[in-house]
C-alpha cells in the first residue's frame, strides 16, 4: 500500500496544490499520515506532514502559496513501523552531497540485513520504517554523485519499491526490478507528474504518457526525462495481482490493464465457477465488491441491487490499524437497505476475505434486515499467506483462510455458502501472463531472494 505522487516543471509554479490533489485522489491507498517535501527558493528543503488523512495533515492554504520546480509526496499506510509522526513520509536527510528527501511504496524484504550492517558501520536510524535504509545506504557512498548513489542502493534492494525523490533540484522515479507496485508518469503543459496510480493524474488533468518499467529510474529536470536502469538481475516480473482485486482505484489503469475491466471479469467468471442458480438477486461488498457483483450478476442473468449503501465519509476498514477501530469502521460504514433484502435469497459478491472481520458483521447485518437465505461469492482465491511486499498481513494466524477450509470459513462468518474463484481465473482476468504476476498471498509462491 501507501501511495506516492511528484511534480516536475520547468519553471518555478504553484504546484504543490496538484501535489496536494494528487494524494487526495491517492487517499484509498494510505490513511494514517501525509507528507509533501520541496525545494524552496533558496535551494532548501521543505517538508510538511502530520498524521490523519491529507486534508487534516497538510495545510491546502499554505502549500497553494508556496512556489517550487519540484515536489514529491506520501500517504502512509503502516507495513514497517509504528504509526507515528517520526515515521511518516518523506523521509528526508542532509549528507556531504546534499540533501535527499524520499518517498516509498513497498516493503523491502531484506531491510533488516541492511539495516542491521549499516548499524555496525556506524549509522544512527531515526525511524523505523524500511525506507530509511536506502538513505543511510546512499549516504555510505561518498564516492559517487547523490543519483549514482541511489542507483547503487537501489540495486541492493530485495522486495517492492517504487520511490518518488528529490536529489539535487530533481524529481527522481524508480521501481523495483520485479514491478511489484504501479507507478506511473504523466504529463501537462510541459509538468511532469508520477504517481502510484493513473486516477492521479486525472485529477490535475495530466495525461498518461506510460508506466515506470519494472527496473528503471527515471531523472525529470527542466522538462526532460532521462531514463536508467538499476543493476539487479531479475528473471521474472512479479506485478501485484492484489492491486487489481483491491488495493487500486477502479478508474485507473495499471500497466496498460484497466482495474475496472479486470474486476468486471473476475466477477464474470466467478458467476461460472460458482452458480448459485436459487439466488433471487445479486449484490456487491461496497466498494471494491461492486464491480465484480455487476459482472456476476449479468453473467448470471440475475438483477443486480445496491442494496447495501456506504458511509462516504469512512475510510477503509481493512487498512484501519487494530480490529476494535476495523469493527467499529464496519458497522459505521456499511447499512443495508431492508425492503430490498427482507424474505430473499441474496449472493453477496465480495473482493476478497482477509482477516474475516468485515465479511462475518456485514453478514451478520443481512441476517438482521430479513434476508433469508444469504451465499457469498469471493472475486479472488482465498488469501492463505502473508505478503512481505507492503500489505500488513505479516502472519498467516491473521488470515481467516488460512486458519480454516471453506466449510469452516462459511460457518464462521455465517452463510449459506461460500465459494472463491480459482487462481487460474484470476489470472485470466488480469490477462498477464502467470511469470508476469504475483500472487503470493493466494499460492504461496514467494519471489526467491
């Protein structure tokens, strides 16, 4: 998770409101701190976060005021690190080459090792979030330039990165060799803009010019772009397929595949895989459920109903750090509309189940508005496995489908039946070749280190 967003133009503007918008547009992907940084008119760096959502954590009135060729900014969502001031983005340091602020979406799974060599050479961290580790490993090259020593650090990097940085006046992109996070670069009279997902773009009207290629950094300055490549052997891609069940915006496009027609097939081919022909009529999990439940229920040829209305103004109860405020975000997010419900047969169409927590209360509700008989149909495999590239699922004790087969799952959060759609149907859906995706978290299949 978490998200990213940069700005480059050739001359001096007022672009750290587009900033600002774009980590708006970027919300779903980090709730918990919001941080932009910049160069100022004298050369200096700037940095501005705080915790809470973007439009508590950063001051509109001000950044709309402040002038700057580059800027780059973060929404967190917690993988490495506590939930706190000192750990949101992006992180920032003065070395004797300058100054280096950076901004990170990923997990990197050989951090610990780094870290703890670093530590023995004498450096001090000052966070505890992974991304620390990229400075303190630039910074242990006095011989090279800043952006040489990024590109070296980089290729000592295991694990998901896509970065947004400032060295030397310049905006700098890079992701990781394997492409595990999106990210992607846009542009609008003569502003370059890159960011976690294309629905960014869209909000300060940049067009999409194409994606960060898994293993490339990119150096934007006075309106051109140079393109690098890190020096790491990577034998296969591994894109997060979970970006496309869940995490990602359904507006955006990730590597040239559109998130909404993935969903609107997974959805499809669940209605194949798991029929549910007694049901009376179809409805989605709000929100990432929506799409698939659409595509089911034309597949199906059963009426699809909005019968379960979100609270705009809650958040996303999955990213929500402890399960009292998960629970709690359930109940206040998520009310059914009865007389749609009452004495019928519904299939609930659901991305996925994680933890179980939102699946066994929002039934629990259905059960409470009338609904007689209730089958939940899952949009994705079981998720049986932790992922170490940046979602907080550490252990599988934590993952509901990992602790229990269908049938106990199904008793569990209360349905009539419960069915998932196969692995191979995901891929299909995406439409990328298996070598090309990760799916980790359902197959257990792990990128060897």
């Amino acid at each position: 998770m978490c998200g990213i967003f940069g700005v480059s133009t050739p001359k001096k503007d007022q672009i750290l409101e587009d900033v600002y918008l774009g980590l708006y547009a970027l919300q779903h992907r980090g709730q918990e701190s919001a941080g932009i940084a910049w160069i100022d008119d004298e050369a200096h760096l700037q940095i501005q976060k705080g915790m809470g959502l973007v439009h508590a954590a950063l001051n509109q009135e001000k950044l709309a005021k402040e002038k700057t060729t580059c800027a780059i900014g973060h929404v967190r969502y917690v993988t490495a690190g506590k939930s706190s001031l000192i750990n949101a983005q992006p992180l920032h340091a003065s070395y004797s080459k300058g100054h280096v602020a950076i901004a990170h979406n990923g997990n990197i799974t050989n951090a610990e090792g780094l870290k703890r060599d670093l530590e023995s050479r004498g450096a001090i961290f000052q966070s505890a979030t992974d991304t620390e580790v990229i400075l303190h490993l630039m910074a242990h090259e006095q011989n090279l330039s800043p952006i040489d020593a990024l590109i070296k650090s980089l290729s000592k990097l295991r694990g998901a990165f896509s970065i947004v940085a400032l060295i030397e006046g310049r905006l700098i992109a890079a992701r990781d060799p394997w492409g595990f996070r999106p990210l992607t670069i846009g542009k609008r009279d003569g502003i370059f803009y890159v960011a976690s997902e294309s629905c960014a773009l869209d909000i300060v009207k940049a067009s999409y010019v194409r994606d960060v290629r898994p293993g490339e950094i990119i150096i934007i300055n006075e309106g051109n772009i140079k393109s690098l490549n890190i020096d790491t052997k990577a034998t296969r891609r591994f894109r997060c397929s979970f970006e496309y069940v869940y995490l990602a915006r359904p507006d955006s496009d990730i590597d040239g595949h559109s998130v909404y027609d993935v969903r609107l097939k997974l959805g499809q081919k669940l209605a194949k895989t798991c029929p549910c022909p007694q049901g009376d009529l179809v409805l989605g999990m709000p929100d990432s459920g929506t799409i698939g439940a659409l595509g089911y229920a034309f597949t199906s040829k059963l009426p699809f109903e909005m019968a379960i209305v979100r609270n705009r103004y809650v958040g996303r109860t999955f990213i929500q750090p402890t399960r009292r405020v998960r629970e709690l975000g359930v109940q206040i997010k998520l009310n059914p509309i009865d007389n749609l419900i009452r004495d019928k047969k519904i299939v609930v169409v659901d991305d996925s189940i994680i933890r179980g927590t939102t699946s066994k209360i929002a039934l629990r509700f259905l059960r409470e508005a009338g609904a007689k008989e209730i089958h939940l149909r899952i949009a994705s495999p079981p998720v049986k496995f932790p992922c170490i590239y940046g979602i907080d699922t550490p252990t599988s004790s934590d993952l509901a489908a990992a602790k229990m087969d269908v049938e106990t799952l199904k008793k569990h959060i209360g349905a009539d039946s419960l069915c998932f759609l196969d692995i191979e149907d995901l891929i299909g859906s995406i439409d990328l070749p298996e070598s090309e995706l990760c799916t980790a978290c359902f197959s257990g299949n792990y990128m060897e280190e």
